[in-house]
C-alpha cells in the first residue's frame, strides 16, 4: 500500500539491504519495529518491497522525529541484531520530500 503522506515538506527514510541466509528472528523483528514506528511521534507512513534487494521508506514530520526513532529502545536492538544476523550489506538515506504527486485510476 502506499503511504498517505501530508503536504511537503516532511522527511524520507530510506533503508536499502541485502538480507543474510534464513530468517533468523527477522520477520517476527520486522513487524514489531513496523508496530513499534507507527506509534512513535512524528510517524506519517511507510513503503516497503522486497526480493533480492529489500527497500523501506519511512515518513516523518522532521529531523528530531527521526533521531526520536533512532534512538527507541527495542530499536537499537533491532539495529545491532541487523549487523549482527539479518543483513549482508544496506544503506540508509534521509532525504528532505519537497514535492509529491499523485495518482489514483478512477479518482
């Protein structure tokens, strides 16, 4: 689905990875920190796609809001356990949305 963003300006998070063999605790992880970003303030919405090359872009209001999430708990678990068992190899962009255009057939 495609996240239901406000009027720029607000911030993208862009999480680039290349997963490791096996799962490993990873899907289970995955939906509790997607549970865990929704509640957290300055949240506006989240993509993600995966196959060889996974790709999750989350959506916030502003900076402070971003570090706020960075800085979550069971966050920095996920993080560490990311290097650790879960990821080959990723990148993480932010990146300042000051455009965005839509379209939806039959609207």
């Amino acid at each position: 689905m495609i996240a239901k963003t406000p009027q720029p300006p607000y911030y993208a998070v862009i999480f680039t990875s290349i997963r490791t063999d096996g799962d490993n605790g990873y899907a289970e992880a995955g939906r509790r920190m997607t549970e865990l970003a929704i509640g957290q303030p300055g949240f506006l919405g989240l993509e993600s796609a995966r196959e060889e090359i996974g790709i999750t872009v989350s959506y916030w209001r502003d900076l402070k809001s971003i570090q706020n999430w960075k800085e979550n708990a069971e966050h920095l678990l996920a993080q560490k356990l990311g290097r650790e068992r879960w990821y080959s190899q990723f990148k993480l962009r932010v990146a300042l949305v000051e455009r965005d255009n839509s379209f939806e057939k039959g609207k």
